[in-house]
C-alpha cells in the first residue's frame, strides 16, 4: 500500500525524506523511496527457502542472466546491516529506513505486485567501473547511430558484461536521439524493443525511463523540446510494449509537481496515450525516419549519381546504391540517370555503364530496370518540353541497352505515339499539302528559293513542326519521282528552310514508314532515302545523333527503316564521304549550291589567298558566307591549314579564329578539316618534310582555342578517333 494510506506518521514522513535527499542517486531512485510497498508485506524468515523470481508479463518471456538473479545479497544471519532508528540486526525485519531487504520477492505473496520487479534494483555501484561503463556505452551510441546495425550494437553490448549498469545505456542512448533528426529516434525506440529482455533486463528499461523523467528540467536546457520528444519516447515505449502503463502513475507520485518531469508524464498520458488509436499514430510518428523519407532517398540517388558522372568510380557508386538499402525503389536510380544521361549526353556511357554493372551483378534487377524505362515512357511528353528530342535519345537509351544485354525491351511497354496532332486528320493538313504541292512544284520549274520560302512562311505562319515535318516528307516524295536536277534542288532547298533539326527527323521519319507504299511506284525508294538522309547530314540539316534518334525507331533488323538506314551509314562512312554525297546527284539545282565541287575548291582557294596577301578579315568572312554551302566549310578549313602549314602563316590561323568566334564555321566543321588535312598528310609531307609535326601542333593549339573537342584525336590513317575508337 502507499504511504498516503495512512500507515506512516509525521515523523516519518520526515525521516523519509531526509534519507531520499541522502541516499546515492545511482543506487536509490525517488520512485523506490516513495512507492515501496514492502512495510506492509508480511515478514518473511531469513531461513526461509526462496521464492521463484517473478518473471514480467512481456512478450519476450523471462530475462536469463538478469542482474536481480546475480545480483542478490546472500541472506545469512550475519547481514552486517547498521541498525537505524533502534531497528535491525539478527532475526529482525531491518527498520522502515531499510528500504533494501535483500530478500527475494514472492508472486505468491498477498502483497505481491508485478510493478514491484521494476522498482528494486539496487546495485552497488562502483565509480571507476560505472565510469568506464559509461565511456563504452557512449561509442556504442554513437556507433549504432551512424551504422544502423542492431545485431553489432547488442554484442557490443553483451560484451561489455556489466549488465548492472544497463539503465545507464537507456538514458544515454534516448538522451542522445532526443537531440538528434527523426530517423535516430525512430532507431533509438527499434533498438530498445530489440534489446528488451534479451540483452537489457526489463527492470533497468524501467530504471532508465525513470532516470530520464527525473532530469528532465537538466535535459530542457539543451533539447527545448525535451518534453514533447520524452513524453513520445515513454508513449512509445509503452506501446511496444517495453514499459508498463503503471510507469506513468508511479512517476507522478515521485515527482515534484513544478518539475518538467511531470508534463512529461502528462504530456505521453494525454496528449499521445490516451489519444484514440494511439498505437497506430504513435509507431508512424518517426515511420519512415529510419530508412529516411522518400525525398531524402531520391535526394541521396541525385547526388550518388551526380558524383559517379565527377568520378566514373563504378565500385564505389554500386556502394552506394547498396548502402541505401532499398532495392524495392531502385526504379528511381534507373530513371534519375536515364534523365540525366538524357539531359548530359556527354554523360550518357557512364550512365549506362553502371546500370549495365548493376544490373549484372544483381544490384539492380530486372524489374526494376524495366520499371525505371517505363516511367521515362509515361512522362516522356513532358520530359520533351525541357529536352529537345527527348524521345528520340531515349529510344537511342533503349537501343543500347537491349543490345548490351541489360535490358528486355520487349517487356517495356511501347511509346505513346508522338503527337502528329490532330492536324494529320483535319481540313488544315489536307490543305496544306494541296498547297505545298503547288509550292514545290513551282520551286521545281523557277529555282527560286527565296520564292519558295516566302510562299512556305506564308502557308505555315506559326512554323507548326508538323506542317514542317509534313513539308519535307511531301518535297523528297515528289523529288525521288524525279530526275537527279530535282533531288538536288529538293536537297538544296532543305538546307536553305532552317528548320529545326526535330522536324526534320519526324518528316524522315515519316518518309521511311511510308517508304513501303512507296516502293510500289518507285522500285529505287531505299537508296533514293539513303542518299537524301546522308545529304541532310553532309549539309547539316540534321547531325549524327539525330540519325541515331532515327534508327532508334526501327529496331527491327528486317524492317525497311532499318535497311535504310544501314545503307546511310554506309554511304556516310565511305572514305572522301562528303565529295561523293554531295556529287551524287551532280549540279543543276539553280543555285549557288548546285555549283560544281571544283568550282567552289576554287573560289575557296582565291579567297584565302587573297586574305593572306592583305586581305580583311570582314570581306573574308563575308565571301565565305557568300558561298552559301556552310555544310563545305571544312574545305575553308582544310585549305586554310595547308597554307599555315606551308607557310607558317599566322593571319589565316586568325581567319579561323574569326570564323569560329562569329559561329561562320561549326566544331563539326573544324573537325572535318582538320580530318581531311589528317587523312593528305602524307602527300603534304613530299613538300613539307614536318608537316606531321607542324598538323600535331596545330590540332593541340585548336583544341585550346575550343575549336576542336578534347576527346577527339586523328590517327595516321585519317579517321577522326574519338575515346580510342576509329569512326
């Protein structure tokens, strides 16, 4: 019973107290002074035999090798203790003061209360082995905070064999959490559960919880929210069943009623305990916390990613994927560096490298990969508005991985077709191409580009990318039914429109889906798309990669897009490639395009010539432009460097220098030439004996000057080689 039963005079009350202010505040605890219950439980016989330990009603059964089993005092007649207030000594009860009997307690007892387990441990303390307990605790604190390994954190603490003293590791390890994020207090309560009876005694759980509750006013001044985050750690505890219920009674019986203490009892009984659905709300309050939040995993996927494109250190990026510990979200890896691979295109092969390692090494497994490929298919349209040609580069993604083996593209599902709009079905298409037809046939007759423009700009005043797309399907249609002067006028004037390089790709990729309806009336319709796709590259219309981009819509081997395409390539890797393209259909376009080859070698030799004898710089730059054949500016290039290296010429080197700065002459162009001059070195050599030297020289010197890309080089058999590979 309580001493508020009556039981205890005045004078007591006073002696008690005086001996709760003097007691060892590790060795007595103010809930074993004010809510014993033993001055009322019969007296039991030193002699008598012992009682059977209660064991707690947890879930976890009864604690082997708790420290109140091991710890007992023996109870023998000479138990040594002083008497106080007259009481004590052999054959006696020990006085009311005496508020460690020593004895065992008995569950059979009338008096007997399961509470009264929690509440009487005193163990003797040693300061140099409490202190060196304390030191070790704090590691594993720490330790377990920063590697999240329970089992390694239990044996620790096993090993350090002190088990007296694990009160002490509840305070420390919640007193610690308190002060720290979410996902160390959702680890601090994981750990106390799984500590609970097994490693921990359920009696010093209760002795923690009680030492936390006592020094809640020291605790406020560095955690300000120490009565929230205390009160909901005691909630928590009850809830997993770690903590009886009657903790809370007992604590408010103990404290003062002005100490923090106490609104933290009220705060975990009211605010938390007796909430409706308690046990839900209280378990999901740091839910989540432990693995971190779903935007703290995509934000630690960013900058994994982010550092492996820095670093390329494959091993180390795997690491990291591992060490987020979430293999039911790597789908958010796949997308993430599909997007940036995507956005970076110089970082796309070591994108695609790790998730090829990842997907090998059983990191990342198919599932996920196909999932993170759908995702991007499902925001594809609006990933187009940040990314130009986001589809086109993402069905090139899907190419490469099918074919390194990674991906099953089979299982992903297929693209929703790209708006052709509705614009294909309704009354503006059909007379648009009624129109154009008109247009392209006049073209055919005058020759008049700038005519054809206009008329173009007229009919499609808002530049519609599919009336553009529409445009150009209908222009090669009706050439490639025609003799070679129109497919060169046809070739001509598309390099004169400026349309964006999107709506090119959409009208080729228009041409070649309809290329087998086609091939009805126009036997010769395949080498006829060839020649005009590798002629829109020769004249920049469109680049490689947006050849890629096409290929990548016909994967199939067999399918006339494929076959069309091979053929392109072909043509486009031939040696001295760009003479013969751009010859294929010889001149006649009724321009200054449709010049002869030799004609503009020509006229590019004059000019340069006459700037190097004192010529300006603007007039140079202007009769280049005059030229109007940008996409054979690498013959600019080409004779430029011939006559610098014969010559030693600096003034030509800053025509170069001018033309680049002014966006005259592309990197793909300097490129070019400086891959044509590469593949005639040896010619060169005859009557420059250090023209190889003078060539090495001069390709560093553009490299620094940004004309040329720094992972291009030039091999001794004249072709471009680009990270060590021959092109």
């Amino acid at each position: 019973m309580e001493f508020s039963d009556g039981f205890v005079s005045n004078e007591h009350r006073e002696l008690l107290r005086s001996a709760s202010e003097s007691a060892d505040p590790l060795s007595v605890s103010p809930l074993q002074l004010s809510g014993s219950s033993k001055s009322s439980r019969a007296p039991k016989s030193p002699k008598s035999p012992r009682s059977p330990r209660s064991s707690h009603h947890s879930k976890h059964g009864s604690p082997k090798g708790s420290p109140l089993k091991n710890n007992r005092q023996p109870h023998s007649l000479g138990d040594g203790r002083p008497k106080k207030g007259g009481s004590g000594g052999k054959g006696t009860w020990g006085g009311l003061l005496d508020m460690d009997d020593g004895y065992p307690i008995d569950p059979n007892d009338p008096n007997y209360s399961s509470n009264d387990e929690y509440e009487n441990i005193n163990t003797p303390i040693s300061n140099e082995e409490f202190g060196e307990y304390k030191r070790k605790a704090t590691v594993i604190v720490e330790e377990y905070f920063a590697t999240d390994d329970v089992v390694s954190a239990a044996n620790e603490l096993r090993e350090l064999n002190m088990p007296s003293y694990n009160f002490y590791f509840v305070k420390k390890l919640i007193s610690t959490a308190m002060d720290r994020d979410d996902k160390e207090k959702e680890m601090a309560a994981v750990l106390l559960s799984a500590l609970y009876a097994d490693v921990i005694d359920p009696p010093h759980v209760y002795k923690g919880f009680n030492k936390l509750v006592e020094c809640a006013d020291d605790l406020i001044v560095d955690i300000p929210d120490t009565v929230d985050v205390l009160a909901l750690f005691i909630a928590r505890a009850v809830v997993d069943d770690i903590l009886p219920p009657a903790f809370l009674t007992k604590q408010m019986a103990s404290l003062n009623m002005d100490s923090k203490g106490v609104e933290v009892i009220r705060r975990a009984n009211k605010g938390y305990l007796s909430a409706p659905l308690h046990a839900e709300i209280i378990e999901k309050r740091w839910a989540g916390s432990k693995n971190t939040t779903v935007e703290g995993v995509k934000s630690r996927i960013n900058t994994l990613l982010i550092e492996y494109v820095v670093s390329g250190d494959v091993k180390e990026a795997c690491r990291c994927i591992k060490d987020l510990k979430v293999p039911f979200f790597h789908h958010e890896i796949v997308k993430r560096a599909l997007i940036m691979a995507m956005e970076k295109p110089q970082a796309e092969g070591r994108l695609l490298d790790l998730l090829k390692v990842a997907a090998e090494e059983g990191l990342i497994n198919s599932s996920q990969i196909s999932n993170g490929f759908t995702r991007i298919i499902d925001t594809i349209d609006d990933l187009s508005l940040d990314i130009p040609n986001a589809r086109g580069i993402f069905m090139s993604l899907i190419s490469k991985a099918a074919s390194k083996g990674w991906l099953c593209a089979s299982s992903l599902k297929p693209l929703s077709p790209k708006p052709e709009n509705q614009l294909l079905e309704d009354g503006i298409a059909r007379n648009f191409k009624i129109k154009v037809q008109s247009i392209i046939q006049e073209y055919f007759i005058s020759g008049d580009i700038s005519e054809a423009c206009s008329c173009l700009e007229l009919e499609n005043r808002t530049s519609c990318p599919e009336l553009n797309a529409i445009f150009i399907k209908k222009l090669i249609t009706l050439a490639m039914d025609r003799k070679n002067r129109e497919k060169e006028m046809a070739s001509v004037l598309l390099s004169s429109l400026c349309f964006p390089a999107d709506d090119v790709v959409n009208g080729f990729v228009m041409l070649i889906e309809s290329a087998d309806d086609t091939a009805l009336d126009n036997p010769v319709v395949f080498e006829d798309l060839a020649m005009f796709l590798a002629r829109a590259v020769v004249d920049e219309v469109i680049s490689p990669q947006d050849l890629k981009e096409i290929k990548s819509q016909f994967l199939v081997s067999e399918s006339v897009g494929n076959k069309v395409l091979q053929m392109a390539e072909s043509l486009l890797k031939a040696r001295l490639s760009g003479e013969r393209i751009l010859r294929c259909w010889g001149s006649g376009g009724g321009s200054k395009n449709g010049w002869a080859i030799e004609d503009v070698k020509d006229k590019i030799g004059k000019l340069l010539e006459e700037f190097e004898s004192g010529g300006d710089v603007r007039e140079a730059c202007r009769c280049i432009k005059e030229l109007g054949m940008p996409f054979f500016h690498h013959e600019v290039v080409k004779k430029a460097l011939v006559i610098i290296i014969e010559n030693k010429s600096e003034r030509l080197w800053g025509l170069l220098e001018e033309c680049f700065r002014s966006g005259l002459i592309t990197m793909y162009q300097m490129m070019k030439g400086f891959s044509r001059l590469d593949e005639s070195l040896d010619d060169l050599a005859l009557d420059v004996p250090n023209a190889a030297q003078q060539f090495t020289h001069y390709v560093e010197r553009a490299k620094s000057a940004g004309w040329l890309d720094s992972a291009f080089s030039f091999s001794k058999s004249g072709h471009v080689v680009e990270n060590g590979c021959c092109h």
